[in-house]
C-alpha cells in the first residue's frame, strides 16, 4: 500500500503569460509549474496529498492570487508541515528599488517593475515568516534567458530577468525553523530554456523527484535533490555550450529534512539527518548572524516625507542598531534591499557600515 506525504504542502507558481507585458512571456514556465505540481501529487512518486497542492499559473497566478495563497498555507500549515514553494516567472527590480517576483498583472516602468505590481522581496519575507512549518524548501527559477524562449520576436530586447539576490535567500533563513533556498543558477548567471517540453532547471527537479535524486531510507532530501538539480542542469547547459549552476543557501550547521517521499515508499524508514551536502557544488553555507543582521536590513522601515536626513555624512539608525552613513541629501523612502537602496530627489551615497 502506498504511503502519503501527509504533512506536504505544496505551492506552485508558473508565470508564463502577462496581462500587460505580453513581449516578455515565457510560455513554458506553465508548463513547468503544471509538471512540479503534478509530480509532487502523484501518490506513487512524491505521495503530496492532491488537495495540499495549490497550483497557479497564467492568468491565476495574479499577485493577490499569490499572497493569498501564501495566506492559506500559513492558516493551514503548522510546526510539523513541510512547505514546497517553486516559482518559475520573472525576477526583475523594481522601481522602488526592491527585488519583485513577476505575477499575471505585473506592470513595467521602462525595464524595471512597477512598484507594487508584483510580489516584492519585503512582501514574500513577510508571508514566509507567517509560515509556522519547521522544513520550507524554495525552488526558484525567475532568471530566464530570452534568447532561447519561443516568444520572443527577433529584434526584441529581452527583460533584464535575475536570480533572487543572494541576500534575500540568506534573508529566507531567518524566516524560521528549517529554511532553504535553490535558486536555477548563480547571480550572474541565466537559466536556459533548451530544446525540450521543459526548461532544463525544471527538467532536473523534476526527474530528481520521480527518483533522480538519492533514496534516503524511503525518501527524498532536500540535499539530495539539489545535487542531482545541480549537476543535471549544469549538464544540460554545457550541452548548449552555456554555464548554469543551481545555487542552494542554507545556514551553517543546518542538516536537510524529507521534501517527498522516494517513489511513493510503502514503507519508508527513519530518515539520515547526517546526509552531508555536495562538495564540489554550488553551495552558500550562511551563518545564523549574518542571515538575521541580512533579513532586518529588508524588515527594517524608514518614514517621512521629503528628505529623512541631510548634510555631510548624516547618520540614519536602522532596525537592530543598523548604523547607515548617508552623505549629501537623500530625499524620499529608504529603502533595505540587496545592499541598501534609496529612492528621491537629490540623491546622495548611501554607505551600508558591516
């Protein structure tokens, strides 16, 4: 008799259509998202129960649609849950300075998104903390090379889409108990779509959920799977003479946990806690400091109209003590980001002291 994944829980986001950025669709990226859920719901393969698994893409997957159904699973979801969340869309910033995950609705300001019309960085750090579950895994492929995707006419510019900053992964840690990140590719990097039905990032997961990745005594980790995403993924770029590594962020001294079970186990075991991480992989091992000093940065609010300080080498005190050196004058919002980022009028250097 097949066993279920009872505690799994699972969101599912494929952007592959825009309401009103039609030239940037990437249409495979449903695609992608229908193949993730439909794997983790498979009693025989990952045993998530089907009613756990929320699925959105296209016109769906709108911000609202998002940031409820985050709300749904942190009503639903307790200490004992395992949350797995793939996004697979655009990473763009926006115009206000912060990181966005693109949705259905997402509008543009020139190459960047319009403030509010995504998902931000502060948004998504605000929902995972509301998450109570003690294993959260976040897979996201939100830097899509255009080059390669069937949408794009010739002649077109493709949208400046990135990886999440390595900064809000490490800020996803001190979400709470039991975070990690794998994100498609390094910053620097793209994730290629290739020749096939899916692109080649999401091709690696999942064939490592359908028992690519190691069997650890009737189940899948989330060290395991990374390692068969890094190296499938790595490989299929080589193949089209493009570099792409998966990257997974976890903190220091933090062993995996059970993201599926093998195969639909009947009969799984106790599971290994002392799986080690891939060596020769990209790996970002963060320590529990940095990680919280990283997530109040994007936490932390400053407010005021007009300019919040001014003058040479003006000081501005963050959340937590955060010490900014701001010289010149600074008018509108600061903003905490990757780094630290303002927005306003007569705009000075802002220094972020470590």
């Amino acid at each position: 008799m097949l066993m279920s994944f009872t505690n799994g829980y699972a969101l599912v986001i494929g952007v592959g259509k825009y309401q009103y950025m039609s030239n940037y669709n990437v249409p495979i990226a449903a695609k992608d998202a229908a193949a993730v859920a439909e794997t983790l719901q498979t009693p025989a393969i990952c045993g998530y129960p089907a009613d756990q698994v929320i699925l959105l893409t296209d016109q769906a997957a709108t911000r609202a649609a998002l940031l409820s159904a985050l709300e749904t699973l942190a009503a639903k979801m307790d200490a004992d849950s395992t949350l797995f969340l793939f996004f697979v869309g655009h990473g763009v910033y926006g115009s206000d300075g912060n990181y966005y995950l693109t949705t259905h609705d997402s509008q543009l300001q020139g190459k960047q998104v319009l403030a509010g019309t995504g998902v931000s960085d502060a948004e998504l750090l605000d929902k995972l903390r509301q998450i109570k579950a003690k294993r959260m895994l976040l897979v996201i492929n939100a830097c899509h090379s255009g080059e390669l995707s069937p949408s794009f006419d010739i002649g077109n510019e493709s949208l400046d889409s990135q990886p999440p900053p390595q900064k809000l992964a490490e800020a996803v840690l001190s979400t709470g108990e039991g975070r990690i990140t794998i994100t498609a590719c390094r910053p620097e990097q793209k994730s290629w779509i290739g020749p096939g039905n899916l692109s080649i990032f999401t091709r690696a997961v999942v064939e490592g959920l359908k028992g690519g990745a190691p069997n650890n005594r009737g189940y899948i980790s989330a060290f395991g799977l990374y390692e068969h995403v890094y190296y499938e993924a790595k490989e299929g770029a080589e193949e089209l003479g493009q570099e792409q590594e998966p990257e997974l962020t976890v903190l220091k001294g933090i062993g995996p946990f059970p993201v599926a079970l093998y195969r639909g186990a009947s009969q799984p075991g106790t599971f290994d806690v002392d799986e080690s991480l891939p060596g020769e992989a990209a790996v970002r091992q963060v320590s529990p400091e940095k990680s919280q000093r990283v997530y109040q940065r994007y936490t932390a609010t400053l407010t005021g109209d007009g300019a919040i300080a001014q003058g040479d080498g003006a000081k501005a005190v963050g959340k937590g003590g955060k010490l900014l050196d701001i010289s010149g004058k600074v008018g509108g919002h600061v903003i905490f980001g990757d780094g630290v980022r303002f927005v306003g009028d007569n705009k000075g250097t802002v220094k972020d002291e470590e």
